[in-house]
C-alpha cells in the first residue's frame, strides 16, 4: 500500500552504501590477498582462479580480454582501471551481434565471477572467528536502532554475503530467505545488483543427460529477460532447483549485474525496490555513510535526494587512492550540500570501524 510507510523520525535515520573497497578491507591489511577483490582486479590470476576457470572453461576469453585492458592501464589508477573492465565487458556484450559465442562466454564470466566472489568471501569469514569489519559495523548499527528506535537501511552493490553473515547473528535474518531483506523492523539490508547467493530459475533450459546444470546454461547464453524467471535465494551458490515431483530440474543463472559500462541496471526483487522507492518517508535518513563506493552508479543515485532530509550529512570512507573523495563527492554533487564528517583514512573501513570515528558517526 502507498501508505505503508516504514516507521522512523524525519532526518533520524541511517543509510550505509558499502561498495567494492568495503569487501576488499574487511580484515584490513590482513585480509590483503584473500578478501573479495576490488572491480579492477576481478580478471587477475590468483590461487582461487585456476580451478575457477577450468570448470569454465569459456570464461577464458572473457578473461584475456580483461587482463589485457588492465595491463594496458597499468599506470592509470584504480578509477580508470575500472573503467577499462567495464568498456571491456561492455566491447563483448556488443560483439555478439557479430559472434554469438561471446553470449556463451559472458555467461560463462558470470559464473566464474560468482564463483570467485564466493570463495573469497567464505575465506575472509573463515578468519578470526567470523569477526571482521562487517560484524562491527552491524553490531554498532543495531545496537544505536534499538536504542533510539530508528531505521537503518544498508545499500550493498557488492555481490559476496559478508554483509549479510554479519547481519546474520544480531538480526532475525537469514541470507537465504528473500523477504528477511525487505521486511523488519528496523534494519534493512537491499541488494540492488545482486548476490552470489541469488539465482533466476529458468524453466525453459531442457535437461540434458550427462551434463552438469551451468553447461546448459552456458550454452543457451544469456537470458533475453530475467524480469520473467523467478529469483530464489539459497545459503550456497546452486546451479539447479529440483523439482521432487517430475525428477527433473530447472536450471540457475547466477542473478548478478555484471559490471559493464552504460549497462548498469538493478537486479534487486521489485519489492526491495519498492521498499526503497514508496515505503521509506521522505526524508527519513539524515546521515548516510558510503564505505568504498565511488557512486557511480547514477540509476541509484537518482533515488537518493527524496529519501535523504533536508539538513543530510555524509561521511565517506574511502583509501589512500588520490582523488577518491573528490570522485565520490563529484557524483554525489546532488544530494551532499552541506556536507558533514568527511573522511578519508588510509586504511579505510576496517580502521574506521575499529577507532572512534564509527561512534562519532553514530551518535553526531
């Protein structure tokens, strides 16, 4: 209904946008090398990608490609490297009209990436007990809502479920149960590009005998519309959703907005959307903490300015990268004046969790 409007004072409520830098800084300087790697590094060979890449096989090309962009990049920073992954990407989606093979091997990319960003993030909650970044920032956040009884809503574009796992033992949340991000009480956790726990089930892919489900996928390409294939949510990654009466089996694209230039979309369930665009009052956050996002990515940007307040403040956490701040406060030039609390630290979210700045976010 229009007027279900989550509950929460005018200007009292926090929004948390966690990008890429936020994953890759979970564990700090620790976690370097095994964390979830940032955008410019998703094509870069490391101990995870070999076994990755000889289950999918035609990712292969994909991945030529994005190393060769990279390397040819090498002096730009981290900005423009990212950007030549996204034009990369970008370049093979319009060859398919030419070759349509190069569906098969962006499909084939899409489940090398979940696979990657999955691994990963298993062995960064694998470490010092599951305790990391994530679990601080949640634990504070819900703590100051259940204290003041206010609403806070993360926004997290990255694909891995560290967010969610935090969330997992300080919310009645589960990460594999859709509705647990959408519906509460307070806490709000909205995925708009995805998830590598999230899959599209395809009915129409034919069951082929003796072939693994992601090979036929693989073959048939992309899907032409996702927006008419259900979205499950599942604790693991699947490749298929059995169906116990038939004995047969619908098979799994993995639900991912993959990175490529002009193409953003949202991949979030229409009723996180929703949730975002009609339920929260206008107005409703008053502080918004962005954590290694660059916010570049404009279809969400255009939602911001109703649902921030009047008097917003905005802390940014970014690394040590020149020109990180003036990027993010660049694109955000719509809805951060005034702005408040900027920060830049060299080690990014996890020292900022771990010192005082978090508390002074929270409680200014």
């Amino acid at each position: 209904m229009e007027t279900d409007f989550v509950r929460g004072d005018y200007g009292k409520g926090i929004l948390v946008i966690l990008g890429a830098g936020a994953s890759f800084d979970a564990l700090g300087r620790a976690g370097y090398g095994i964390s979830p790697p940032l955008t410019n590094r998703l094509a870069d060979s490391s101990s995870y990608t070999s076994p990755i890449v000889d289950k999918y096989p035609l990712a292969r090309p994909v991945l030529v490609k994005l190393r060769q962009a990279i390397s040819q990049s090498t002096n730009a920073n981290l900005r423009e490297q990212s950007f030549s992954l996204e034009e990369t990407l970008a370049e093979f989606r319009r060859n398919s009209d030419r070759n349509a093979m190069t569906m098969h091997q962006i499909t084939a990319f899409r489940f090398y990436l979940r696979d990657l960003l999955y691994q990963t993030a298993l062995k960064v909650h694998g470490q010092n007990e599951g305790i990391n970044a994530y679990s601080h920032l949640v634990q504070d956040l819900v703590n100051w809502s259940n204290r003041t009884n206010q609403i806070v809503c993360f926004i997290n574009f990255n694909f891995d479920p560290l967010l969610e796992w935090a969330c997992e033992v300080e919310i009645p949340f589960k990460a594999e149960r859709l509705m647990d991000y959408y519906v509460g009480e307070r806490i709000f956790v909205l995925k708009p590009h995805g998830s590598v726990l999230w899959s599209w089930e395809d009915e129409g892919i034919p069951e082929e005998p003796n072939t693994e489900p992601y090979d036929s996928v693989i073959d048939c390409g992309e899907p032409t519309d996702t927006q008419l294939l259900t979205l499950h949510a599942t604790k693991t990654p699947v490749d298929m959703f059995p169906d116990r009466q038939t004995n047969l089996f619908s098979c799994a694209y993995p639900a991912l907005a993959l990175p490529m230039a002009g193409e953003k979309a949202f991949v979030w369930p229409e009723e996180q959307e929703y949730l975002f665009r009609n339920r929260f009052q206008i107005g409703a956050f008053g502080k918004i903490l962005t954590i290694g996002w660059r916010g570049n990515e404009k279809h969400f940007v255009d939602l911001l300015p109703s649902r921030v307040s009047d008097n917003r403040s905005l802390w940014t956490v970014t690394s040590d990268e020149p020109g990180d701040c003036e990027e993010i406060l660049r694109n955000l030039s719509q809805i951060v004046s005034p702005v408040t609390g900027r920060v830049q630290l060299t080690n990014g979210f996890h020292d900022f969790v771990y010192s005082e700045m978090l508390g002074n976010f929270i409680n200014q």
